[in-house]
C-alpha cells in the first residue's frame, strides 16, 4: 500500500490530497474586529464564508458587501483579505507553510514538492543570492521595517512561485 502511495496509484488519493491548507505566519493582525461587527454569530458566519473564496474577484466582492453593511474596512481586516489572498496563491504554488518576519521569510513546500524544478531554480536564481534552499526550505532574506512590507513581501513570494509552479493563469492578482 505504501509503494501505491508513494507511486501514486492509490486511488482517493487526490482528493485527500486537495484538503490541505497553506499556514501563513506574519506576525500581523487578521480579524473581523468586535467593534466593526458586533455580533458574534455574524463575525463567525462572515469568517465561514471567507474560508471558502480564493480569488481576486470573490474577495472584492466579500469587501464590497462588507463595506456595504458595515462601513469602511478597518486596518484589520484589509490585511485579513489580503492574507486570505495569500493563502490562495501559496495553496496554487504548492506552498505549505509561509513564514514571514523582519528580516525575510522560510518557504515549505506541501509534501517537500514543487511542480516545476525548473521553475524553482528559476525563482531562486533571480533572487540575487537573497534565497538559499536549505532543509527542504528555502530562505528569502529581506528587510521588512513594518507589517505593510512583510504583507507585500509575502504576496510578491507567493506571486512569483504560483507563477513558476505554472499556476500563472489562475493566481489571484
């Protein structure tokens, strides 16, 4: 069973393998604020359906009908959508986990693979000797002085390697 797996011909395989999700650590606030939606089965109801959009245009929507019921978008959750964005572009790019701090961000691939090699040779070249692949990660070093630049940084990286895993036509730009 192990070598079908490992092989590929396990059947349901797949499906299981679409439920992963990508982890995005910046170190930023994400949150519908008590004070922007007061109630509580509400905030819940508007993070379940957050959960379940990935693209540029859904997420528009979602902040136009947020500004339309509750005003304009506090700091929080503007950097709550762009993270889900983020998200959706590391889950396109195969990206498990996304770490993002002051002085760069650590990449992890979902099961250690990415769809192009190439692409990743690619993506690590044209960083300039400011990426290095190490322990099955690779590490971006930057100088992000303030959360807007680790939010952008975050973005252009996960950007980039959907572009490169050959996600391009569906990245949510």
């Amino acid at each position: 069973a192990i070598a079908k797996i490992r092989s590929g011909q396990m059947e349901g395989l797949s499906e299981v393998d679409d439920q992963w999700a990508p982890q995005i650590n910046l170190g930023v606030s994400v949150l519908i604020p008590e004070d922007y939606v007061p109630d509580l089965d509400v905030r819940l109801g508007l993070y379940r359906r957050l959960s379940s959009l990935s693209t540029k245009v859904e997420l528009e929507g979602f902040a136009a009908e947020l500004i339309d019921r509750f005003g304009k978008l506090p700091r929080e959750v503007n950097t709550l959508l762009l993270v889900v964005r983020i998200k959706a572009m590391c889950k396109r790019a195969g990206i498990a986990k996304l770490d993002g701090g002051p002085k760069g961000a650590t990449v992890q691939f979902h099961m250690d693979k990415f769809a192009s090699p190439q692409g990743l040779v690619e993506f690590v070249q044209e960083q300039r000797g400011m990426a290095k692949i190490k322990d099955n990660k690779i590490i971006l070093r930057r100088d992000w002085a303030t959360e807007a630049d680790k939010i952008k940084g975050a973005f252009a990286i996960a950007r980039d390697l959907a572009e490169k895993a050959g996600a391009r036509g569906k990245a949510a730009k």
